[in-house]
C-alpha cells in the first residue's frame, strides 16, 4: 500500500534516479535495448509502480469471493491444479481483473505528473491541454482535448460499473468463502516474490528520500537538509512556525505586562486605601482637637479677656500635627 500514500510524481523521480542518465542502475535497462528511461517506457513503470496497490486492491476483493464448493467438488474429482486455475479461480476472478484493468487505464490515461516528468517529448493528452491552456493560451482546443479525454475515462466508467453488478451477482447466500490449503513449499515460493516485490517498491520509495538529502545528485552526494528548509519556506510551514513562535513569545509578554499592570493596580489600590485611612484618621483626629481646642481657646479667651492680650493659647496636640504634616 505504500505506491497508493505517495503522489506519482514521486515515483518519477525515483525511475530517473535509478535508471535515469547518470543512474545507479542504468545498465539494467540496457539489457532490455533500451538506450534511456525518457518516454513510453519510463511513462509505463512509473504508472505501474502509482497504480499497482489499486490493482491489488481490486483483485483481492475479486478473489475473495471464490465459493470453496466448487474447489471441494474439483478435489473430489481430482482434478489437477493448473485445471482448477482455467476453470474456477480464472473465471471467478474475471470480473475483478477486468475492473483492475479499467481503472489503471484511467489512472493511466489522465495523467499528468508522470509525463511531465519522465515522459520526454512522448505526446500526451493531458499535456497537450497544458499546452494549449497554459502555452498557448488557447482555451477553445483545450476544452476539445479535454472532451476527447474524457470519452475513455466515461466508457472505462460504465464497463466497470456494469462488471461491478455481475460480480455481485456471482456471491449468493450459499456460498463459502474459499481459504487455501498450506503447502510448505507453494508458500515458501509465494513468499519470495512478494518479498522481492516489497523490496522493489521499497526501493524506489527509498531512492526518493535518499535524493532528498543529496546536496547536488549525481556530482555531490553529501547530506544537507537545505532543500527541506527551502520546501518549507516555500510551503509556509516555517513562515507560519516563525510566527507562531512570534505570537507565542508576544502571548507571554502580554501576560507579563498583564501580570506587572495588575500588580501595580494594586499597589495603588493599596496605597489609596492607606492614604484614605490616613485622611479619615486626620479628620477624626481633626475633629477631635477641633472640639478640645474650641474649649480650650473659650477658656483661654476668658483668662486673658481681663488684659490687654487677645492672642489665643495653641494646643500641643495642634502643633504636634502641624510638624508632622
């Protein structure tokens, strides 16, 4: 399943880094008389790597409705392996291989990263309307393409809706689901050639991350991690980091500041309390010495009315206050 997580273009750029003109792996193509891996044939492997979990997907689900009975009936009858292949899991699994077929050549037949990448001079349709729409600014012939594009998408569609409903009709409520006896070696061999087909797809998923940390290929091989910074900047990830580390880092001086503001809110919540008390402790300190001094100043006034003295006696506890304010 890991072709089907991964866009093809990533597939493409594996192909020419395996057997591209400076790839590691050129001379395989060689054996098969190919000169370079630019064009159809660099165009079929890259689509057969994109497009083989949805083929395995398919078929499986077209084996899975093999009915047991008609293996048991066979095996009672002794009938040879190969025979039993042609005549029960052939024909059963038809319909899964002719819905795998359709929808890889839909896949196949509106694709456009891979020919853009691999595909060379080799002629496509979805390339054509990028010619025409994007190069040519001619919009009319490339909604025509783009018609003549859809028909083999919209009939692949029918003919695999329509082998859809025959396969359903095959599974009735009799049926048994069909589980394949052990055989040691039968297994073993299987298990090699899924292990090599894992190997090659894990290969070319390999060859891609690899690429990723070569600073210039196939000249300077040394590690960077330059072009992840570069596809970050690019796809805004660190530009969003850094700003999310910015708002951070202002979410907590705003705290800070909030924090100090509300600190000194209350200091001088404090300080005016205290200053208030002070006030109505002076006041009622003032009205007190206002009514002893009142007397005091009657009495004085009386004392001294028989002289010729009219200057009034200031109480200690006045003076004491005036020196302290």
């Amino acid at each position: 399943m890991i072709p089907i997580l991964a866009p093809s273009l990533l597939a493409a750029l594996s192909f020419i880094y395996l057997f591209g003109n400076q790839g590691w792996l050129k001379f395989v193509i060689e054996w098969f008389g190919l000169t370079t891996i630019y064009g159809l044939p660099g165009m079929v492997v890259a689509m057969s790597f994109a497009s083989f979990p949805h083929a395995v997907m398919i078929l499986l689900a077209g084996l899975a409705l093999s009915d047991a009975r008609l293996y048991e009936a066979a095996d009672s009858m002794a009938t040879p392996g190969w025979r039993k292949f042609l005549t029960i899991t052939l024909p059963g699994a038809r319909y899964g291989l002719i819905s795998a077929a359709l929808v890889v050549f839909t896949m196949a037949v509106s694709e456009f990263g891979v020919p853009k990448v691999i595909g060379g001079n080799y002629s496509v349709l979805a390339i054509d309307i990028y010619k025409q729409v994007v190069g040519q600014q001619n919009f009319s012939m490339g909604a025509v393409v783009g018609l003549v594009l859809l028909v083999p998408a919209v009939l692949a569609f029918v003919i695999d809706s329509a082998v859809r409903r025959r396969q359903k009709a095959l599974l009735t409520a009799r049926s048994v689901p069909y589980s394949p006896r052990p055989e040691r070696l039968r297994d073993a061999l299987l298990l090699l050639y899924v292990l090599a087909v894992s190997a090659v797809l894990l290969l070319v998923l390999g060859m891609a991350v690899f690429g990723s940390f070569v600073k210039v290929w196939p000249y300077n091989l040394s590690f960077t991690l330059n072009h992840y910074t570069y596809g970050f900047e690019e796809a805004g990830v660190e530009g969003a980091w850094r700003k999310q580390r910015g708002d951070g880092r202002l979410l907590r001086l705003d705290r800070r500041r909030g924090h100090l503001r509300r600190r000194l809110l209350a200091g001088e919540d404090r300080h005016r309390e205290v200053g208030r008390l002070r006030l109505a402790a002076a006041a009622d300190a003032d009205a007190g010495d206002d009514a002893d001094g009142g007397a005091r100043h009657g009495a004085g006034h009386r004392l001294t009315s028989s002289s010729s003295t009219t200057r009034p006696i200031r109480s200690a506890s006045c003076t004491a206050r005036c020196r302290s304010w």
